[in-house]
C-alpha cells in the first residue's frame, strides 16, 4: 500500500533559480541542441505539456474518456547542473496536450494569477512562475494555488518511496522499480542528464488530478462537472496553413486539415498542425 500523504514531509529541492527545464516554448533551451527544432517550435502554451518524456521518445498518451491527462515528474536527485540535489522532489506536472496526447488544455476556472509566494515543494517562486504559465494553466485548476497545492500533494507520497532508495544510492531504474512495486504507474524512465520519473496522472473537467495507470483513466477521471473554458495559445495562423510555433486553422479532425498548406493533421489542441506524429517533425 501506499505511505499516507498527511504525514509525510518532503523538502523541497534547493534551487537557487529555475532550471532550464524540458519545457514549451523557448524554455526548451536546454534540450534544444539534442533535438530536431520543428520538434522544439511545435510547443505552445495551449500544448503546453512538452515533457523530456514526449522529447525523448516517451508514448503518445492517451488519456481515454478523461478530459485531462498527463505526467507528474519527479526528480531523482541524480541529474546534472540544477537537477542536481540531495534528495529526491518533484518537478511538476504537466498535460500532456496537443502532439503528445490527447489532453484537453483546460484553462484556470477562477484564475490565471501567477503564485505570489512558493509553494510547500518549491524553494523557487521564478520557477514555479514558469510551471504555472506553462503547465498550470493547461490543468482545469481553480487558480495557482490550487494546482500547486495538487502537485505537492500528490508527489509526497511518491517521494517518500523514492527517498531511502536514493539514500541508499540506488539507480533511477531502481527508484523507478520501486515506485512501481509500491504501485506507482511509471509512464517513463528519462534516463537523459536530467534523472527524472514520470508517473501518469488524470482529472476530470473539476481538475481534481489523481495518480492513475493510463488504463484507468477513463475509469477514474470520466468527464464531470462544468464545460472547459477557452484554451489560451496562440492565435491560429493568417491565410489557412500550418507554419512551425503557431496554431493554424481550427479544427475538430484530420479531414478538416486537408485542404490548408502546410497542415497534415489535427491535433489534440483543436487546431491544425504541420508536426507528423510519425516523425515528430513538420512535414
């Protein structure tokens, strides 16, 4: 079973600024040399789950019946450079969007208000600043608060799991091997510079997030509650045709995309794209 969340007290990692995570946008900075750049450009916030997973070669996630879907990431403590810590913590955790799944981008129903203050598991408010604009507000939250106060909760528990294993100088695999033996669904191992574990999250349209296999979600996370408001991103792009970094025309599926330059399917974020998920690049 797993450990009881109420009484574990995980620190944060002591970051001193944010680290060039594997993120959206032009925060991909650390990772971009390693990867094709159609890849990098096609992120956008309303796509805003691009994860070392998705970059590395991690499944295109599924999220089922579940309107949100996505990964809570979790730090090692064995990555290099900012990834680099004493003990185990969590990253953050994102949906998985757009090209790397088929997550609804649900916007903040209350909020878009950046946090004012870090969280219990963050020691950096420029960094968690940089996972709400660019996760967060993907999430079907209420507002910053309550998405991190989600992302600390859920990732206490598996950090306990992690933290004698990296203790007692265990390997990622064997973090991960572990998380799974306490029933922990692993998504995936990134074994990159970076260290980290991904486990499969979902929520329903109230964006309560839960730790679930994704053979679960659709049992677990069914769509509820109210309708999604408005995905923030970039306005689809002039003149009808997919160019890399922009949304083009909107769509609902792939058919709708045929006829526009440059596109070649629909993506999970309502919205044609010129990146073919079967080479992640733009055609």
């Amino acid at each position: 079973s797993r450990p009881a969340q109420a009484d574990l007290n995980i620190p944060p990692c002591q970051r001193s600024s944010f680290p060039k995570h594997n993120c959206p946008n032009t925060m991909i900075l650390a990772i971009l040399p390693l990867l094709p750049l159609a890849i990098a450009l096609e992120a956008s916030p309303s796509n805003a789950s691009t994860s070392a997973a998705q970059l590395q070669g991690a499944a295109y996630m599924d999220c089922g019946t579940a309107p949100l879907c996505g990964v809570l990431v979790l730090e090692s403590g064995y990555g290099s450079g900012k990834y680099h810590h004493g003990e185990p913590c969590v990253h953050g955790l994102w949906p998985e969007t757009g090209s790397y799944g088929s997550s609804q981008c649900i916007s903040p129903s209350s909020s878009t208000a950046d946090p004012t203050s870090p969280a219990q598991c963050y020691d950096d408010i420029s960094f968690e600043v940089h996972e709400w604009e660019k996760h967060g507000q993907c999430a079907g939250v209420a507002d910053a608060n309550d998405f991190f106060s989600q992302v600390c909760s859920l990732s206490k528990a598996p950090l306990a799991v992690m933290q004698p294993l990296h203790d007692e100088g265990k390997t990622l695999q064997e973090m991960a091997d572990g998380l799974k033996s306490a029933g922990y669904p692993v998504f995936y191992v990134d074994t990159s510079a970076d260290s980290q574990i991904y486990l499969s999250v979902c929520a329903s349209n109230d964006g309560r997030w839960v730790i679930a296999a994704t053979s679960e979600f659709s049992a677990k996370c069914a769509g509820t509650g109210p309708a999604p408001g408005p995905s923030p991103g970039p306005s689809p792009s002039p003149g009808g045709q997919c160019v890399p970094d922009t949304h083009g025309p909107a769509c609902s599926q792939d058919s709708d995309c045929g006829d526009y330059d440059g596109c070649v399917r629909c993506a999970g974020s309502g919205y044609c794209t010129c990146v073919d998920l079967s080479t992640g690049r733009c055609a």
